[in-house]
C-alpha cells in the first residue's frame, strides 16, 4: 500500500474578501490548519479536495475541528 503523502490540494477563502490561495501539495490538515493561523489569520474556511483526482472531499470552517486525515 502506498503512504499518503501530499493527497489533497485545498483553496482557502478569506473573511477580508481577499482573492482565494490554492495549495496543491497539503499532508495533514490539522498541521495545514496551524499554518493557517499563524500566517493567514483572516483565514475563513477551506475546501478540500482530492489532488489526484480533483474530487472535492470536504468544507471545513476556521472554528471546527480538522483531523489530520479524511476517511474515505
């Protein structure tokens, strides 16, 4: 079995109507939350999708819990 590395691409909205940032490459998404905090902290929400098949997964908001991992 392949390791899960890097399996989803996310674009974050932002409250202050700043343009959405994409990332392609994104590991754990609670880590990814963290990062968020600290450099965008005007951060929204995020929409997760699958990046090798570009499936959208999940919506999560600035508030909510984030796991590391989505289960399939």
């Amino acid at each position: 079995m392949l390791k899960k590395k890097n399996d989803y691409s996310v674009i974050v909205y932002f409250e202050d109507g700043t343009s959405p940032k994409k990332w392609m490459f994104v590991h754990k998404l609670n880590g990814f939350k963290m990062f968020l905090n600290k450099e965008h902290p005007t951060w929204q929400y995020m929409n997760v999708y699958n990046r090798r098949t570009r499936a959208f997964m999940r919506q999560f908001k600035r508030d909510s819990f984030i796991p590391p991992f989505i289960q399939e």
